[in-house]
C-alpha cells in the first residue's frame, strides 16, 4: 500500500506553481500525493499526479492575497486554522500520513503534523527570515513597515484567536514570525541558497532545492497565437487596480504612436499584458499592438520575450531567468521588494524608479541581457532534489527521517 503524504498549499499561483514539480516526483516515489487547494487549481493539481482535495472553505472566505497588511495576514492565518483544523484533523485520521507538507504560510498544516507526531516538511515559495535580525529581516522590515503600523489594530483579535489554538491544541509558536514563516522539521527552499539573502548562514535543516515552478506539468494554454516580433511581456497581478497611473503610463508609452513614426524608437512591437479583470478592461481601449487577456500561458511569452515587466513575485523571476529575459521590477509589497533588490543586485533586472520615462528604463534594463553573469544565471537555476529526495524515502521506508 502506497504511503501517503498530505500536501497543504495556499490558495495562490505564485505558491502551488513553486511546489508542483516537488508533489509531482514524490507521486514518482510511490507515494500517494493529497495536496489541499482549491477548486481552482484542481486541473493543474491532478496534472502532476496528485489527488486534489478541496478546503473546508469556500475560495473567497479563504483569502491570503493581500501580502501588504502584515497584521491582517497574520490575523486571517489564525482565524482560517481556527475554522478548518477540525475538518482537517478528521481527515488526516483516515489518510494517516507518514508525513505532511505545508506551505510556510499554511499554519494548519504545521499544526496537523505536530498533532499526528509525524514528520511535518515546510516549503517555502518566498524569501525566508531564518531569525529576527538577520539579511531577510530587515529586507522585509523595510518594505513591511509602513503597513504594519497602519494596520495595527488587528493584532488584539490575532491575540484572542491565539489563546484559543494554545489551550485548545496545547501548541505553541503562533507568534507573528512563527505563523508568516512557517517552520518544519525540515525547511524545502524553493529557489537557490544564492537567492536567499543571507542564504550562507542558514543551518542544514534548510534545504535549498532551486526554482522548481519551471519544471511543473503545465496545462493551461493562451487562446491567441504568438506574435512573431519581438515582444515585451507584462504581468502585473492586481498592481493595475490598485495603480491607474502605471497602466495609463504603460498604455501611453507602449502604444502605437500615432504621429510621426520617427518618434516609436525601439517600442513598435507587440504588448503582450496581464490584466487580471479587475481595471475596468472593458471600458478601456487599449492600442492595436497590445494582446491583453486575463490569464497568459508565461513560459510560452517569455520564451519570445525580450523583456519582462513584473512586481517581482518569486516563481516570475526565475521563470525569466530561464528563459533569458531581463526584468524591469515594479514591486508593490515588502516580499516582492526583497525580491527586486535581490535580481537587481545579481544582475538580472532593474527596479523601475522612474514612471514618466517608463520607455527608457525599458530599454536600460533589455541591455543587462549583453552584461550579465551566463555562470551565475545557471547556477541561480540550478535544481537539487536528492537530499529531501532521500528524506522522504527514508521516512517511507523506516517511518523515521533520520
């Protein structure tokens, strides 16, 4: 009979794109594979040899998709484990994992497998903190604090559904940094230990496996043709909606110009944009020489892309570097910050500081492409299974991780 692992994601592209390709080769182990999501994901989930299972909540009860407010996050987190974690405990008696997999954001899970004392691995599809103080830390403080100060007032209710899971679950480490940067007995780094900031000071129960969402069954597919000439791809999320002014900016910049054609420079080529539904779409007449959709096969732009205009969000970065395609980074979040900072320092990417000449840094940033590191970029790609390969083998074969 197949071992089973229970894989608890959050509810977002950015996280189950980065631990799709890890669920999918432990399917190749010979385990049974139950990855939590929602309804959403299921296709993308069951591609890759998983059996989906859904969340004892609805998609819009569980949303974790403003990373901005660090307090409210941190509230909803306690609040979503308060309401599923009987539903899920009930579940994992009938499943009886050998081990589960969380998200690092996914507290439940972490709770799950301290209940059932089996092996419980977190995965982390962003920038970790390894201890207060430390690179990360301060990188996050930088770009968080502002929001954290702001929003406050969330953390009594945070406190009180706190006390509830401590003396209903006898669990500790539910403080902030405890429940936004999840740790297991093993931590699965989606990305490079070069990545990391600070990446050479974490200790061996971090395991730097590499950008693995490249390397995920893709099953979504674009409903236009690529554009044979070149191409300047943007994927924005929801940075549109809350940003009008970039949107005109890129609309104004990008068009087609209408005048005197000695005017267009390097930028008489072919848009193709992101827009997730939420700008008024309909209502706004974009120029002939943009494709905009609200869902973009990425892998297939990128590859003809020759530059990438993104907040900076994890998996998009490094699906760029795979694909050669420098990026001009507009983050809008602390996560997505660290990030920026730390392509731009590599090398791979500019941050965009300056919005009316939107044009020019565009041009600045496809030049990286002549200067960059061709080793580091390998290196940065690099993928490095066995080690949590042999973790989990080991578990399936003696129960123990160690």
């Amino acid at each position: 009979m197949k071992k089973t692992i229970i894989l608890y994601g959050i509810p977002a592209y950015g996280h189950i794109h980065a631990n799709l390709c890890l669920a999918k080769l432990l399917v190749k182990e010979g385990f049974r594979v139950v990855y939590y999501a929602t309804d959403s994901f299921r296709q993308v989930i069951e591609a890759n040899g998983c059996e989906y299972r859904s969340y004892p909540l609805e998609r819009e009860q569980l949303d974790l998709s403003d990373g901005k407010r660090i307090p409210r996050l941190y509230r909803l987190l306690l609040q979503y484990t308060q309401k599923m974690l009987p539903v899920l405990l009930m579940a994992s008696e009938i499943d009886r994992p050998c081990c589960v997999i969380f998200d690092s954001l996914a507290l439940w899970g972490r709770i799950v497998g301290t209940l059932h004392h089996v092996p419980a691995f977190s995965f982390y599809s962003l920038a970790a903190v390894g201890r207060p103080g430390d690179a990360g830390f301060w990188m996050y403080a930088w770009g968080f604090w502002k929001k954290f100060l702001q929003y406050g007032d969330e953390l009594p209710r945070a406190l009180r559904i706190r006390n509830y899971l401590e003396q209903t679950y006898r669990i500790n480490g539910l403080g902030l940094m405890d429940v936004l940067m999840g740790k297991g007995d093993r931590n699965l780094m989606g990305y490079s230990r070069t990545f990391q900031p600070g990446g050479e000071n974490f200790d061996a129960a971090c395991l730097f496996l590499g950008p693995l969402s490249i390397h995920r069954e893709v099953v979504e597919v674009n409903d236009f043709d690529s554009p044979r000439e070149p191409i300047i791809y943007i994927s924005l999320g929801t940075i549109f909606n809350q940003d009008p002014k970039l949107l005109n900016e890129v609309i104004r910049q990008f068009g087609e110009w209408k005048g005197d054609k000695t005017d267009t420079g390097s930028f008489a080529r072919r848009i193709v944009m992101v827009d997730m539904g939420k700008t008024g779409k309909e209502d706004r007449q974009y120029p002939d020489n943009f494709i905009v959709r609200s869902f973009v096969n990425q892998g297939e732009i990128l590859a003809r892309a020759s530059l990438f205009i993104t907040s900076g969000g994890l998996n998009s970065i490094h699906e760029a570097l795979y694909y050669k395609v420098p990026c001009l980074l507009c983050p809008q979040q602390g996560e997505q910050l660290v990030n920026a900072r730390r392509f731009a320092a590599l090398g791979y990417g500019r941050i965009l500081k300056r919005l009316p000449f939107l044009r020019e840094e565009a041009e600045r940033t496809m030049e990286l492409k002549d200067q960059w590191n061709e080793n580091l970029r390998r290196e940065l790609l690099e993928v490095h299974m066995e080690e949590a390969l042999t973790c989990f083998r080991r578990i399936r074969d003696t129960g123990r991780m160690a």
